[in-house]
C-alpha cells in the first residue's frame, strides 16, 4: 500500500503510481486514519484512481470505510466522454439520503408523549427486512414514480408544493427513462414505496442542542431545544436490482475494461457509450424512487405527528432533503480547466457554497444544508456548505459517521436488548425496533465518533457546522 504523507492538516495524499491516473486523497484526523486503515478502505482509494477519466484525486471522506468496488465515504469525478459512469462507484442503495423535518414544538412538549408517537410512526411507516408497502401500485404508477419523482407524491396528495423547493434536484433526477428498468426491479419496486427498510435506515426525533452559529441556525429556522424529525432511507430493493442488472450487464459487455482494471467491481461504462446513457437513466429512475419514498414516509409522519401532538400538516416543515449513493453530471474547475463530469458520490453528500445555483433561494446566501447523522446514541449535525469543498471534494462533504465493524461482528460484540436498555438508561433515548439484531448491528460502539468527522470536514473548511441535533428516539427497521 502507498504511503500516506500529510499535505495540511487533516488532508493526507497518497502518491500517484503504477496505473494511477491521479493521487489518492484521505480527509482525516489521525485518529480517524488508524480507524480507516483497518479495513481495504486505501486500498479501495488506490483502485479507484486508476478509472480513465478521473480528475483531481481519488478522495476519501472522514467517514470513509470499506464497501463494493469503490469504498463508502468515496468521491470521484470521471469525465463524461474520456471516463464513464460506474455502477459500484454509486452503490446498491441508490439515493439513500436524509431529510430534516421541523416542528414548532419544544422538547418539553414532546418527552411525556414519545412512547405513543413512536408507537403510531411505526403503525403507519412499515419497517424492516422484507416489509412491503401500504400503498400498492399498478406498473404504470410506478413507471409514473420513476419518472416524475416527488412531484408525483406531491399531485397524488402526498405532501404540499413546498416540499419540493428544499430538497436536492427539487425531488426529481431529470432524463429518467423507466423503459431502462428490468421488470424485476419493475415487480420489487410496486409494493416498497412508503417503508422504511432496515439496517441503517431510521427514524429519528431529535431535539437541537449545540448551536454552533446562531445567525445560520435563525437562517435555516432553528432555535435550541427545537423538535425534529429526520428519515434516513432510499430505494429499497428496487435500487439494489437496479444496480445488480447493470453491474451484471456492464461487467458482460466490458470484459476487456475489467481486465485492465485492479478490481472488477470497478467495471464502468464507457462516457458517451449508450451503455452509460442507459445506467444513467435507470439510476435517475432508482433516484427518483427514493425521492417519492421518502416524500410518502413524511406524509405519514406529519399524519402521526397530527394524531399523537394536534399538529397541522403543513407546521412540519422540510428543512432540505439530501442524496448519497448517486452520481451527477456536474461541471467543475480541473486541472486543466473546466470539464463536465460524473461525481460519484457513494456515501457521501452534496454540500454546495453559498450562492450556488444549485442551492435553494431560501438558502442561497448561507450554503446549502448539509445532514449528517450519526448514529442512535449521538444523534446528528447540521452543517452549510462552504466554497473549499468545490476545490477540495467536487462540492462534497460526508454522509454520517460511518462504521468502524461490519454488522456481523456488531451482532458478535453486542446484544440488541442491551443497547436498547442502555441508551434507555444512560441517555434517555426511546428505542423502538423491528428487530432486536439489527439494534445490536446498529450499536453506537459500530461507528466513528460523529464529533470526530464533523470537525474534520469544518477544518477543512467542506462544510461549516451549525448545531448538534440530540436523539430523543429512534425507530430501526
């Protein structure tokens, strides 16, 4: 493995070498590198840098671990006629992302109800492995889904006109083409809008604790001990077949690309083939999937939140809404110029500088916001974009904590009931669950210190913290 030399403070480059196209990049503190290079996650840096195409650097986020191909946590921009698009470089859960909700409510309002409004989240928004729909659709409803994303939710009565203004892409990838989808992800996706799923997709209240910046937070409409809501999900197994379908049939088509490449799930299809074009709009359609399933999943939660605390429907608003597991057809500065390119963003999230085009007006003098859960036990934070991310990262900033144990070890290490209990017990935290396995699988000793990654990306001036959001409780699938 090439040696890491430290360029700046928490920004760690590995030498160009070999088949590399570009170096590698790691945005770490020490203490988060020993954790990074316990798994193939530099390894994985190293491969990926050999892509055709690729500009700047092969990057790791703080939060990056070992995943398919390309590690989680990794970014990487292949220009879109020497590169190509690579169906590992995005993921099998396509736009899995997370949305912040507001409520008008205080803490206090909250803490002597949250049994019962966790009890009727989890009756109305199914969740855990294999859990199907409450809303079936027809095959063309779906088609109608893949296509016109949140604004279908939106028309079919799922939500209000705003919603769509405050999340990434306004809640539809455009030039998604449902006739690129198999009828195998057509038949798993018909009976999954609406669910939760599992592993390390939740549910969360949470209150605002830290504040960071109080001109940001008055801003983005927050204020200390403010209820939320945050949904973490994406398109289920819809996206997983999506992203099975081309990998099976790129890796078929490519052969002689695999043999060049260090690692075949780097497989990618070639910029400006139709290949490329095709993947594209199969992945907007799984992007778009997850963007109605998260808009359904919060109807039914300001349904809940109506039921159990008198809200209105329209007193929770959507802060933002953002994507990881995606690649964009963006246009960045290079080395040599301005070039258009597929940010692949596995594991990582969008994090725009004030006055970007791409930021919602409501936001746009302040940067985009950025969400970054952690994990059950340290709740999340809110960060802005900042204008180094577009020179250090393609405009990019972490997705989470990320892990530091695979789920089969988690459950080896720990005992759902007990962290359960603990987090109960010590911190005050509601658990609830469909499985207690998955709540061992989930334990906060399976992540990095959210602090820890946070303060990394502020470093390094990516994305600006705001506040600190703290669990009141949780629903795992």
């Amino acid at each position: 493995m090439s040696e890491l030399e430290e360029v700046d403070e928490n920004i760690w480059e590995m030498k160009k070498e070999g088949g590399m196209n570009v170096p590698g990049r790691v945005y770490a503190s020490k203490k988060l590198l020993e954790q990074i290079k316990q798994d193939r996650t530099l390894e994985q840096i190293k491969n990926v840098a050999h892509l055709p195409g690729i500009q700047k650097h092969s990057i790791a986020m703080p939060d990056a671990h070992q995943g398919y191909g390309f590690p989680i946590g990794g970014v990487a921009a292949l220009d879109t006629e020497e590169g190509g698009i690579s169906p590992g470089g995005v993921g099998y859960d396509i736009n899995c992302g997370v949305r912040l909700v507001k409520t008008p409510l205080k803490a206090s309002e909250v803490r002597g109800k949250l049994k019962e409004l966790l009890n009727v989240l989890f009756q109305k928004i199914p969740s855990g492995v294999g859990k199907g729909s409450r809303f079936s659709l027809s095959k063309n409803e779906l088609k109608e889904v893949l296509e016109e994303g949140a604004e279908w939710a939106i028309e079919n009565g799922y939500g209000v006109e705003k919603d769509l203004k405050t999340v990434e892409e306004n809640g539809r990838m455009s030039g998604a083409d449902a006739g690129e989808v198999s009828e195998k992800a057509l038949n798993r996706g018909k009976e999954q809008v609406g669910c939760l799923g599992a592993g390390n997709h939740f549910l969360e209240i949470e209150k605002v604790g830290n504040i960071d910046n109080e001109e940001i937070a008055k801003e983005f409409g927050l204020q200390e001990d403010q209820v939320c809501l945050m949904i973490h999900t994406g398109s289920r197994g819809f996206g997983h077949q999506v992203c099975t379908d081309y990998l099976r049939e790129t890796e078929k088509k490519y052969k002689n690309v695999v043999r060049k490449l260090p690692d075949k799930e780097l497989v990618y299809a070639p910029g400006g083939s139709k290949m490329a074009d095709r993947y594209f709009k199969a992945m907007s359609c799984a992007v778009n999937f997850a963007f109605v399933n998260r808009q359904v999943i919060m109807h039914q939660a300001r349904e809940a939140f109506g039921e159990v605390l008198g809200l209105d429907y329209e007193d929770m608003e959507l802060l933002y809404g953002v994507c990881h597991n995606v690649a964009k057809k963006e246009t960045h500065k290079t080395n040599d110029g301005r070039r258009k390119v597929y940010v692949h963003r596995k594991g990582a999230t969008r994090a725009f500088p004030p006055d970007h085009k791409k930021v919602p007006k409501k936001y746009r003098k302040v940067g985009q916001p950025v969400l970054i859960p952690g994990n059950m036990g340290e709740g999340s934070y809110l960060l802005r974009g900042k204008e180094k991310s577009m020179e250090l990262s393609f405009g990019t900033a972490p997705h989470g904590s990320g892990r530091t144990m695979s789920r089969t070890k988690a459950k080896g290490k720990f005992w759902g009931e007990t962290v359960a209990r603990d987090l109960k017990e010590k911190k005050d935290i509601l658990v609830k669950a469909a499985s207690m396995p998955v709540v061992a699988e989930e334990a906060p000793g399976a992540y990095k210190n959210l602090r820890d990654v946070v303060d990394v990306s502020d470093d390094i001036g990516v994305a600006e913290k705001v506040l600190k959001l703290d669990t009141m409780g949780v629903i795992k699938g």
